[in-house]
C-alpha cells in the first residue's frame, strides 16, 4: 500500500514506506476520533441564553474505561510488533548477499570487492542483488547514506558496522556522508552505480 511514499527504486525502502503508511493512517484515525468528536460538541453545547434546566450527572461507566484501555493498548502492541519485524528485516542481511568492504576517511569513501577489486567513490552493484556493506573509518566517525534505498548507519573507527540494500532498478544513485567530520564533509559522495549482473561481473574483472 502506498499512500504518500514515492515509488522506490530499492527493495530496502519499501519497509520504511509501508511503516510509514500504517503509522500515518493509525494517527489520522486516532485524530478524527478525537476531532470530529470535539467539533460536534463545540456545536452541541454551544453557549445559549441561561436556562433553569440542569442536566443529568453523569456518573462514568466502567464499560467504556474497558474499551478505551484495550484498544489502544491493542493498537500500540500492533505497532510494537511491526516496528521490530522491520528492525529484524533491517538490520538482517540476506544470506545470498554481495559482501562488499567500505572504508570511510576524510573526506572520501574507498570499496573492496571480494575479489580483491578496489573502487573510491564508486560502488557498482548488480541489479536484483542484495549487497551487504562491512564499513569502518580510517579517521573520525562518519554515516553512510543511500536516500534512495532509506539506509543509513554510523562508520566508526575501530569497529565494524553493517547495513544492506537492494536495487531493483538500474540507475545511479549517491550516497552521502551523514556525520559532520570536517571541512570538505559536504563533498563525501559516493555513486551507487546499479547495473545488468553481466556488466557488473565485467567490470569487476577489469
Ligand atoms: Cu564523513
């Protein structure tokens, strides 16, 4: 279901865009519940020349404190249980994924294919493949940041940090430093080329 998302060219982004659609629709729910509500009675006790009617007191029901308890509470379970499924789905590389090795350092991004190939600012990635990056920095901390494919995670000295993705349209798409680390910070781009398997099997020889 989509609803306001644009179509995304990564298999990865459709997690976030139907998160998004269940969020955004259970909000507009919970907010006509309370608005229409609250404009009807702004009509309906309206003020009007005093009156000496007084209205009955009305004493609570305990059926209704039920009902406004357990359906929230429901809702907030459904949500709870769909947020970690899309963690798991996030954080969990396939097993058939292309493991490629990502080096972040000031103010450049450097690639290492299996094969041993090495690329700066270029990662080319079959189509229909998912691609599993193992990234750490040379320096300071930096994030690596594919919009398209709505990925993102820390690269930090010292340690291993993973994310994934998958395209499934051909194209170029940038990836962007997401953790201020200098100077030139704004210029650390890397293009995400996505291309044929044939073609990314030969340039991988070259
Ligand atoms: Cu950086």
């Amino acid at each position: 279901m989509q609803i306001f998302s644009p179509s995304a060219a990564a298999a990865t982004a459709s997690y976030w865009d139907q998160m998004f659609n269940i969020w955004l629709v259970v909000a507009v729910g919970i907010y006509l519940v309370v608005a229409l509500p609250l404009l009807y009675f702004l009509y309906r006790y309206r003020y009007r020349k005093a009156t000496n009617e007084l209205g009955a007191i009305e004493q609570g029901g305990h059926g209704i404190e039920v009902l406004w308890t357990v359906i929230p509470l429901i809702i907030v379970i459904y949500l709870a249980m769909q947020s970690v499924s899309f963690y798991k789905q996030q954080r969990t590389p396939p097993l058939d994924s292309l493991p490629v090795k990502a080096e972040a350092m000031m103010w450049s991004w450097s690639f290492e294919y299996p094969n041993g190939k090495k690329s700066i600012a270029n990662l080319t990635v079959p189509v229909d493949k998912p691609v599993k990056l193992l990234m750490t920095s040379r320096d300071v901390i930096h994030a690596f940041h594919i919009p398209e494919a709505k990925i993102m995670e820390d690269v930090v000295p010292g340690r291993i940090t993973h994310l994934w993705f998958e395209f499934n349209e051909i194209g170029e798409y940038r990836g962007y430093c997401r953790e201020y680390c200098g100077t030139l910070h704004y210029a650390m781009l890397a293009t995400i080329k996505v291309v044929a398997q044939e073609e990314f099997e030969e340039w991988l020889e070259q």
